[in-house]
C-alpha cells in the first residue's frame, strides 16, 4: 500500500473516533474523507474495498480504541451488566435490572454478529467507494428525520422500577421498554452499519426512539449495544496488524489509535449530554448536505 503517514493516521483517527459515536457513519467517512483530501489519501480508499486491506487493518485498530473509550465512560454500568450476566448463569433467573439488560445486549449482538461474520467483506468489496458512501449517508440522513418524526407518533411509556432495581435509573427505564423482541430487532437494524454511509448509533437510537425511549436512553442503550460490536469487530481483525498486513503502519496504528481513543470519549460524553434535551435532527441534516455534496462531487 502507499506509504499511510503519521499526519493522515492521526486525521483519520480522530474523525474515526468522532463519527463512529455521532449518528454520521465512521465507515462512510473512512472512505469520504481521504477521497476529497484526493492524491495519496484517494488511494487509501482503493484500498479499503480491496480484498486484503492494510488500511482497513488500521481502521480496525482505530475500532478496538473507540470501544476501550466507551468501556472506561460506561465502566461503572459494564460491572453492574457483567455481574448481572453471571448471577443470571448461576442462579437461572432474569430478574434484576442488571441481569434483563445483560440479556437484552447478548440478543441484540446476535443478529448483527451473524450478518457481520457473512458479509463484512462482501459489502465491504463492493459499497466502500465514494459514490456508494455518499448515497448511504443521504440514506442515513432521511433515516434519522424519519426517526424524529415517527417518534413523535410513539406513545410514551411510563418507567415503572422493578422491584429490587433502582442502582441504574436509566437502565430501569430502557429494560421496562425494551422487551426481547424489540432488542431482536434494534440489534438487527445494526447490521445497517455494515453499509459505508449509514450509522450504527443512529439507526440503533432510531429503534430506540420508535420504542418509546427517551433521546437519553436511547443513546445509552445505542452505545451499550455498540461496544460489544465494535470491540468484537477490533479483536477479529487485530492478528492482521501483526501479519504482512500491518508492515510499515503499526506506529500509525498506534498514533491513530491514541488520537480515535480520545475522540471517542469526548464524542459520548458530549453526546449523552447532547441527548438530554436535543435530537437527531441536525445530524440529519449534516447526513443530507455532505452526502449531497459527495454525490455531486464522485457522480
């Protein structure tokens, strides 16, 4: 691959690690971002939708670091959650707060675990180009105005505390919402992400919103549900960097991963404040400008 330089680990790391969070698409913008930068960045996207990609080796160093952001920002929740997976093993019972959301994520990651282990690379070979990306982000775009508006059609459902529970408010609310089949199919709407262009936090807050979720819990839960993802997605590819794959960019890895790392971690903390009292609405139209925009420029 052509030489990847110390500047352009950094660049892309910090978006990476901004737009895997923000419900714009961290995979449309690893392909969008170097392909208006053109000349040697152009090239990292030739090489993203290659068959054995060093580029996608180091985006996929880039993933471990976002989610070890979001384990250290969501630690506290993460004990209670394990915990509560373990008591639910040991004394086959589903009765706790800790122990129902446990569940409600391993259900989730089942379907968008299948789908990413099947067609990841397929997807990936044939939609992570420039057009393909642009189309996916205005996709993405309509998807969130479509969320914010069908959410306000969705009857509120009022949080009622199980009895016992009351360590995590929030996460009382999301497990008395959320029923099994609903977290079936907000797991699968992750399987969206495997598209360059439409985003794993959005389409996920999106499925939230319509079952009733505040933006807040939504956003919790949303980033809940991506960390076994996306870390799972990281440690699957990591033997790469230590293969003929990672030749003469595991210092980049490193440097992008430190920049993707911090990024992401202000990205959530800033984001679940955001959610408190705003909506997804100008990040749809963000989705909908730059998606336009790179049509207009890759047509």
């Amino acid at each position: 691959m052509d030489h990847l330089s110390f500047l352009q680990a950094i660049v892309i790391g910090f978006v990476q690690g901004i737009t895997e969070l923000f419900p714009v698409s961290s995979l449309g913008h690893s392909v969008l971002v170097p392909a208006w930068f053109g000349g040697s960045w152009q090239n990292l996207v030739t090489q993203e939708s290659s068959p054995e990609s060093p580029y996608l080796a180091f985006i996929v160093g880039l993933h471990v670091a976002t989610a070890l952001a979001l384990l250290v920002l969501f630690r506290r929740d993460w004990i209670a959650i394990i915990g509560g997976f373990v008591t639910s093993i040991r004394y086959r019972r589903i009765e706790t707060t800790s122990e129902r959301l446990a569940w409600l994520i391993v259900i989730a990651t089942v379907p968008v675990g299948i789908a990413g282990l099947l067609l990841e690379h397929l997807l990936r070979t044939v939609f992570a180009k420039p057009l393909a990306s642009a189309i996916f982000l205005i996709v993405n775009g309509l998807v969130l105005f479509a969320g914010e508006r069908l959410r306000r059609r969705t009857p509120a459902i009022a949080p009622v505390l199980p009895d016992g529970a009351g360590e995590l408010e929030t996460d009382d609310e999301i497990v008395h919402k959320v029923r099994p089949r609903d977290a079936v199919w907000i797991g699968t709407l992750q399987i969206g992400a495997l598209f360059a262009g439409i985003s794993r936090s959005g389409v996920t807050m999106v499925g939230g919103l319509l079952r009733g979720l505040s933006h807040e819990e939504a956003v919790r839960f949303a980033f809940l549900l991506a960390t076994p993802v996306i870390f799972a997605a990281g440690v699957y590819k990591v033997p790469d960097l230590f293969g003929p794959l990672g030749n003469g960019i595991r210092g980049q890895v490193l440097a992008g991963s430190v920049v993707a790392f911090a990024a992401s971690f202000f990205a959530a903390s800033f984001l679940v404040r955001w959610f408190r009292t705003r909506t997804l609405t100008p990040f749809a139209v963000y989705c909908l400008v730059v998606g336009l925009a790179s049509v207009v420029r890759f047509a």
